[in-house]
C-alpha cells in the first residue's frame, strides 16, 4: 500500500471522529465554557462550515442535533466504505 493512502486513511478516521465527538457533545449538551468541549467544537468547525446553513435554526444553547454534522458523517462512512470495497477488489484481482 502507498504510503498516502496510509496518511489519508488516518486523515478521513481523524476527521470522523472529530465529528462524530461534536455531535454527541451537542446531543449531550455539554457545557461549552469547559476547555475540551472548546477543543472538540473549535477542531471539527471548519469541517462542518461548509453545510452550516442547515442549522442556521438551530438554538446556541442546550441539546442541538446538527443535520450537517450527521450528513458528514454518514457522507464519510459511505465513501470509506466504498473505498474499502474497491481496495479489496483490487488486491483480490492481483491489481495492486
């Protein structure tokens, strides 16, 4: 295996988890004055700015469920799925 495809794979289960720890945080509510809610919601921010306009609506306080966190996610276990199916239909067909 290609050393980026290495450094890639970490990348998209990083990022996965960043949003997935956003989101039950939010569906906790977990108190956003503490230094690792801080943490957590400032790291995965730029990864849900582009579908912010989906919780536009959305209340500052108390117990959110973010419709663009939940897209992401599901959007990024998709293509890892995918990506894992086509990476073992290589390596079965002695392509790589």
């Amino acid at each position: 295996m290609q050393r980026w495809r290495i450094w890639l794979e970490w990348l998209l289960a990083a990022g996965l988890s960043l949003l997935i720890a956003r989101l039950v945080l939010l569906l906790f509510a977990a108190n956003p004055a503490q230094p690792f809610t801080q943490l957590i919601l400032w790291l995965s921010q730029a990864l849900v700015w582009p579908l912010a306009w989906l919780d536009a609506a959305q209340p500052q306080t108390g117990v959110r469920f973010e419709r663009g966190t939940f897209l992401l996610i599901v959007l990024g276990m998709l293509g890892i799925g995918i990506w894992q199916l086509r990476q073992a239909r290589r390596t079965t067909h002695g392509l790589e």
